[in-house]
C-alpha cells in the first residue's frame, strides 16, 4: 500500500495460470470507467519492461481500481523482474495521473514468494 487508500496488490494462485495485478490509485470508482480499457506499464529500475491492456472496475468502499491478468512469459518476466528490482518499481495504472513508484526493498522477499507460485503452476510455459 501507498497510502491508506491507495496502493498494488500482486496476486497469485498456484491452482491457476499467472498472475493478477492491482492498482488502486485511492479515488473513488466513477461509472465512466466502466467500459475505459487502461494501458498498465511496468517499469523495473527506470527500465520499462512492458505494457498491457486491462480492465476498470472497483474494490472495497468504492475505490477505482485497474487490473490486468499477466499470464506466460509475461508473468514469468514480471516476477523476474519483480524479484531481482534494486531501487523502484513503478506502475502506471492507466487511470491515474502518475504512477505508483514503490520501493523496491522487500521485493526480492516477495518476489521469491511470488516467483514459487508461477513456478507450482501447472501447464505453465
């Protein structure tokens, strides 16, 4: 978390492919969002490793929220990248006007969290 109401959540389940990622940019969810395909950019050390298209919707007490499901070699090179980040990991949501810039200290803790679950994943290439 960024702030109270804001933050990234990376989620992964071992029964299932990939991996989700969450971004809360912390205002409240608007129905205009609702049909809005945000761009989410992932950038890894001031190195921008990829881009993708997700969905709107909203979590909690009515938060926007931007997410995108990363499957294959883009869950594998997100946690990768994830894992070994030395200084900032940053991710533009697509809603928001900045991205959320986090720190990369813990990364690499959970990072080897998240990389054994893509790894537990069956048929994942």
């Amino acid at each position: 978390m960024t702030t109270f109401r804001s933050g990234v959540l990376v989620l992964c389940d071992s029964a299932k492919n990939g991996l989700r990622v969450r971004a809360i940019p912390g205002f409240d969810y608007d129905q205009r969002l609702a049909d809005f395909k945000p761009t989410l950019k992932f950038a890894f050390d001031g190195k921008l490793l990829f881009t993708a298209e997700g969905e709107t919707g909203s979590v909690g007490n009515n938060l926007a929220a931007s997410e995108v499901q990363l499957e294959g070699d883009q869950a594998k090179q997100f946690v990768e990248a994830f894992a070994s980040a030395k200084k900032q990991i940053a991710i533009d949501d697509g809603i928001a006007d900045k991205p959320h810039l986090l720190t990369a200290r813990g990364s690499t803790t959970s990072g080897a969290a998240i990389v054994a679950c893509i790894s537990k994943q069956g048929g994942q290439s």
